[in-house]
C-alpha cells in the first residue's frame, strides 16, 4: 500500500503523464555525441616516436593531431600522415600483454614458403593458428599487446610481432628477421604421436604407418581423454582419464515459436547444485615402456577440475592444477615423471572460499623454477615467490591494505611484474584500477598512474611510453602520455569535455560514501537525479541492485548511465550501491556472501540509504523501490521478503529465486558443496510467504541462462500463500527479458503507480 506521506504527494505533483514519459524517452537522443575529447585512439609510427589521432568534432570536421612522445608536443595536420593501418616492426619475442582493446593484425607472407602463425599467452605459451601460404595474407583477430610469432617450414623464428591498438600489418618476406636473434625454440622431440581411438589410445612411432595399443582398459565409463601433454624429450605422455558424470537436462516450452505453429521442447544440458560431476584423473605414461606411472590420487580427491597442465623444463616433472568441489582446496601439484608420486607445489585453503574465478594466477619462472602465486592468504589478494622444486615461501611480492586486479605481464629478465591494482591510491576511491610495478623480492614498488579515477592503458610499441586513460563517473575520459620508467607525466593529450552534456540538464552522478553494518567500514555508491530536479523537493528513491560476488557494479568510469536514468526521469531518483558480500574489497568484506546470497549486503545498503537521506532530504525513505535482473533479482525480491519494512515496491527480472536451481559453477562457488541448509536458508521460494510490498515479477518463457522454473516457483509459493503480485512471463523471452522495451516499460509503470501513487498516462 502507498504510504500516507506518498499519497499526499502525488495529489499535489503530476507525475506519470506523457510529458514525464517523453522526457525519459527523448533522453538518449538528447545526450548523444554531447562529450568532446573521452575517446583518443592513437595511431604510433613504427618508431614510437610519435602517434597520431582523430578529435570527433560533433557538426564540425575532424580534427587530426600529431603528439611527439618524447615532448608531447601537439601538432595540427590537415590530413592524417599515413593509413589507419600501422606498420609493424619485428620486436623480441615476449609473452602477451593481457587486457587490450580488440584490434587485427594482418600478416603478408611475401615470401616463397608456407609459414606458420603462432601466438605466445602471457604464460609465455606458444599456440598455432595454423598456416598462411606463399604470397597471401591472413587477418588474425587479436588484442592490443598480444604477441604473434611468425615461424618457417624448419621451424626458425623469422621474426615476432605486436598487435597495437589500431589495426596493424605484418609484411614477412626474405628481409624479415627478429629484432633480437635470440636462440629458436627447437620444437620438442617426439618419436611418438598419439590418437584417440574411442576410449582408448592409440600411439604411431615417428616415421612409421604403424600405431600400437597404448591402453586397452578405456571403456566409454572410464575414458581417457586429452589435453595429451608431452614431456620435453617426448618419451612420456599425460593426460586425463575420466569417469562421466550423468547430464542433468532441463525442458523449456517455447509456446510461440516464430516459425510453427504448435509450441516447441527445448532440452538443455544444465548442471545444478550438488549434481554429480566428471570425475577426473591424471594418468602419466612412460610410452616406450608402454606402461602408465601409479599416480596417488590421494592429494587430488574430489577434483573440480584438473587443468593448467605442463612438464618441467627437464622433464623430472608433470605439473597440474587441482581445484577442490567446494573451492576451499587449491594445489599446485607435481607428478615424479619416474615413479609417479605427487607432491604439493603449493596448497591454498580457505574456511570459506577461493574465488578460483578471479584470483587465480600463477607463474613458473623456467629458468629458475621459481613460482608467483596469487593468493588472498593475509586477507588482501596478493602475489607470492615460491620456490617451485621445493614448494618453500621465498618472498611475499606485493603488500598492505588494496589488492591485485590482474597481472599484466612478467619481465622474467628484469624481473619486475606488471600489474593492475585496487586502492593503491588512499585518497581515491579503493574501486579505481591502477597500473603498478614491483620486483620479484618485493622492492621497487611503484604506481604508475595517478588521476583520481579508474584507469586503462596503451604502450606504445617499444613499451618506453604509455597512454593512460582515466575517468570517474563525474569526470569524462582524460588523456595523458606517461613515461613507462616511472610513471611520470609527460604530457595531458585530451581532457574529455562535457559541457553540451550539462547543457541538456544531464547531472552528474554523485559519489556516496557511508558506514555499513559494522559503523567502520566505507560503503561506495553513487547517487543519479534527474534532469527537472528541483531542490527541496522530495523524490521516491530506487536501487539498481546486483550482489553477484564475482564482481562491484557501481559505476567508476564515465558513462551517461542512460537507461538507469530514464526510470529517474519520471520523477526518481536512483542509487547504486556495493554493500558487503560484493568482491573487490578485502576478504572479510567479501566472505559476508558466504552460504549467505540473501544476505546481499542489505544492513550495509539500508545504513548508505538512511546516511543519504539524512544529508540529502530530498531522498524520501517513505517511498524506496528496487529492482534488479538474474541474481539482482532474487535480491529484489529477498529485499521484500527480509526488509519490506524499508523496501516498498520491487521489480524482479528472470531471479536464481533458489540456488539449488540454479546453474552449478556459479552457486557452488558461493554457496558451497556439499547442498546444505544454508541453500534453503537463501531461497525466495521457501520464504515467499513472508512478502510485504509490491511485487512485479518478469521472465523469459525460454531463459537458457538461469532455470526459468525457478521463477515460477515463487509464483507457485506466492499464490499458496495468498500474497497479490504481478507477473509477465514473456514468450520467446531470453534471460534479461526484462530489458526489452515491453517489460521495461511495464517496470516504469510500475514504479509510478507504486511510489508516486498515479496512473501513467502515455
């Protein structure tokens, strides 16, 4: 029902009519192209000395500049100084630079031989992309910072290349040779091949037609079954062999499908909490003998997944990742390629969990054996120098209070990591993405970047300087040149401009920050209001919420924000927030969400939500919704179940209602395996009876993303309880449905109705 106070507004404040939906409506097209100078994408010479980019000038022609590197110093041109496509020049081979923008490199094969394209991850791993024949080419799609190595019919390096950010061509003829002429790797020996052969395998001496029987015990139950990895000297094969685990399937009617007309069964492979799994385990072959190593299962019990499989420089060694059901169990392990004993490289547990989907990295350092280790082990995600051969601690990399976003690369010769990093900087925002370096032993820590927002970057090819690019949600995109050395500017290239874009009414997010449950810890959100704001006025508030803990979800870069904004313009104002739960932050912020999904940090939101009030009384608490899509909209829901004292109304879109129906990878991770109560105590279905507020519930006739039965098992729950609630199920619809134009127009007649107490009129 409407609170009193609701009621009384809406009769003295029109809300709802065509002119509200119009404005929410005219919103992007008013925005568009309002901001200058946000997105600068250069184009290097061959030398890195000098770069140069287009400045879109909206109703205006172009501008085009030339930026020397050393100076930064700008130049005007009339006309850009070559083609978009940059030319290549061969660098020294070195692994990928992960996390660049999307781009191409064309390589020409000018010569008279075939050659073979590889690519080197940033573990430093060759992969073949095959062959390109005399005199084509081929566009290799790929990522800025990727390194592509082009190899002859001998095997020889003929030289190694660099995708950049803009478009980029490789010419390979009989001139082209590597930059630095380091040692090629001769590929690796192998007097055997091996073949698949149903359950079995089956290996083919080198130069021979004829294969032998390398397993004869594989049935379709007890499979063996690749990667197949070859030890250095190829006389030892590993590989997996597996037990398969039963497919669950999942029905969907699609009732009106578009090209029959009687409705159509759709059947999916859809794992689910607690359902048996493949059952994996590694099998080490000494092939010449034609015999497998007993290889102890006893450190690798209950495999999740076995994976990041390698051998040893030497050989001595087969390596492996085990992580546990359960995610409280992570081990790097080594197989004696002798005698088939495993010992643990180095063992991870947790109470909780391991986010194996974010904070899992690692690195061998060949030459040495030494290994970097990422690990949340004193509460902060962190990097860790391990000696590999004994598994001992050498050195703890990185340290304090802010975390490791991801590793960018690993200078194995000057031995420094690359690497970006959250709340490094104190005075900003521990959500803004930095770009940092340090030595293995832990000394020369240095932050490169420095702009109080979050941060993306460019080198340049010859890695000496960088473009870094940062924003914040109230500050468009700037442009500067970086030194690589140390991080100093050398100079601003563009400072995005907004002026058009306040021009139209548009207001800039405000940043929020609060005490959650426990009165210490800094709750971050932002807070939109809509274009016809007027202060001293009182607007119903409504969250976007989404407490996945795989990740945050407010806004830290620039952005227009358009379709949250929308809602807003028919007399809202918006939130987000990131309460406990959500990752990012330090361990203990993030294992609130630990068997506890419904938690989704609503004592932290509350307590943000009553601070703003009380600074910001234009936030009228007497009318707060919420909605939100997938797992958004199970805490949509829960946010009427658990907190329907302070939530009033709530839009629910395609919701994990209840984990135990739910894909298996994501809520296992969370919740934990074996099934327990905990998954009862976090369902919407089981606790539907105890709804207050009003409910709109959506979802698509055939989400093939979460269960779509989940959905209509709360609404199965809800009308044994006798609780009113609207519900749109969509024919045809997909997961998110409830962006579609239908169901998202509903949402905003929804929330008119329910928080200003009026009727649109459209």
């Amino acid at each position: 029902m409407l609170p009193a106070a609701a009621a009384g507004a809406a009769s003295c404040l029109a809300q709802g009519t065509q002119a509200d939906y119009d404005r929410a409506a005219s919103l992007p097209q008013r925005t568009a192209d309002t901001v200058v100078g946000d997105r600068i994408r250069a184009r290097w010479a061959a030398d890195s000395g000098s770069f140069w980019y287009r400045l879109p000038r909206p109703g205006r022609e172009d501008e085009i500049w030339s930026v020397d590197a050393a100076t930064g110093t700008k130049s005007r041109l009339d006309a850009p100084p070559v083609a978009d496509t940059v030319v290549a020049q061969p660098i020294a081979p070195r692994p990928s630079r992960p996390g660049g923008d999307a781009t191409t490199l064309t390589v020409e094969n000018r010569r008279n031989e075939a050659v073979q394209l590889y690519w080197i991850d940033p573990d430093g791993t060759w992969k073949n992309y095959g062959g390109i024949r005399p005199k084509e080419s081929h566009a290799q799609p790929t990522f800025a910072g990727h390194v592509w190595l082009v190899v002859g019919p001998t095997g020889a390096t003929i030289a190694s290349f660099e995708a950049g950010a803009a478009p980029t061509r490789a010419v390979v003829d009989a001139e082209t040779s590597p930059a630095v002429d380091p040692p090629a790797p001769a590929p690796p020996p192998r007097p055997f091949e091996v073949t698949e052969n149903g359950p079995n395998l089956r290996v083919t001496p080198a130069g021979s037609t004829e294969s032998f029987a390398l397993t004869t015990d594989g049935t379709d139950d007890d499979a063996y079954r690749g990667p197949f990895v070859w030890s250095p000297d190829g006389t030892r094969l590993a590989c997996r062999r597996v037990r398969p685990a039963p497919e669950r399937r999942i029905h969907i009617v699609e009732s009106s499908p578009t090209d029959q007309l009687q409705p159509k069964l759709r059947t999916l492979d859809y794992a689910k909490p607690g359902d048996p799994i493949d059952q994996p385990r590694i099998v080490v072959f000494d092939v010449a003998a034609r015999r497998a190593l007993p290889v102890d299962t006893a450190l690798f019990p209950t495999p999740w997944s076995l994976d990041d499989f390698h051998w040893t420089p030497d050989g001595r060694e087969f390596r492996f990742l085990y992580n546990q059901r359960g995610h409280q169990v992570l081990r790097l392990l080594a197989v004696d390629a002798a005698t088939g004993a495993v010992r643990p490289v180095v063992e991870e547990t947790s109470r909780t969990f391991i986010d194996y989907t974010n904070k899992v990295w690692h690195h061998t350092v060949a030459a040495t054996d030494e290994l970097l280790w990422m690990s949340e082990r004193d509460g902060w995600n962190h990097l860790w120098l391990h000696d590999a051969r004994t598994g001992a601690l050498k050195n703890q990399v990185t340290r304090g209070p802010w975390l490791v976003r991801r590793v960018e690369r690993v200078d194995e010769e000057n031995r420094q990591i690359w690497f970006a990093a959250l709340g490094v900087r104190p005075d900003q925002s521990p959500y803004h993405v930095h770009l940092c370096r340090i030595h293995f032993d832990g000394t020369g820590f240095t932050v490169l970047t420095a702009g109080d927002g979050t941060h993306s970057w460019e080198f340049s090819p010859d890695g000496r300087t960088f473009l870094d690019r940062w924003s914040r949600v109230d500050q468009p995109t700037v442009t500067e040149l970086r030194r690589s050395s140390d991080g100093s500017l050398i100079a601003e290239i563009e400072r995005g401009d907004a002026t058009a874009l306040l021009a139209t009414g548009w207001q800039p997010p405000e940043r929020f920050v609060a005490k959650g449950r426990d009165g210490v810890t800094d709750i971050h959100g932002v807070i939109l209001r809509p274009t016809h704001f007027q202060p001293g006025r009182k607007f119903p508030v409504i969250e976007k919420i989404y407490a996945g803990p795989q990740d945050h979800f407010v806004p830290q870069a620039f952005s227009l924000m358009t379709r949250d904004r929308q809602i807003g313009e028919l007399g809202f104002i918006m939130v987000q927030i990131d309460g406990m739960g959500t990752n990012w932050r330090h361990k203990a912020f993030h294992d609130v969400c630990w068997k506890n999904l419904h938690d989704a940090g609503f004592p932290d939101r509350i307590a943000w939500l009553k601070a703003a009030a009380a600074r910001y009384p234009e936030l009228d608490l007497d009318r707060v919704g919420i909605y939100g899509g997938s797992a958004g909209g199970q805490s949509a829901l829960r946010a009427l179940i658990d907190h329907g004292d302070f939530y009033h109304v709530a839009v629910a879109d395609c919701g994990c209602h209840d984990n135990r129906m739910d894909k298996i990878w994501w809520n296992e991770q969370w919740m934990g395996w074996p099934v327990d109560a905990s998954y009862e105590a976090a369902s919407n279905v089981v606790h539907a009876h105890r709804l207050r507020g009003r409910l709109l519930l959506t979802v698509g006739e055939v989400d093939s993303n979460v269960d779509p039965a989940s959905t209509y098992q709360v609404v199965n729950a809800l009308i044994r309880a006798g609780k009113d609630f609207e519900f749109l199920p969509v024919p045809g619809g997909e997961h998110g449905v409830g962006e579609e134009p239908y169901p998202a127009r509903r949402r905003m007649d929804f929330f008119v109705r329910h928080l200003w107490g009026a009727e649109p009129r459209r």
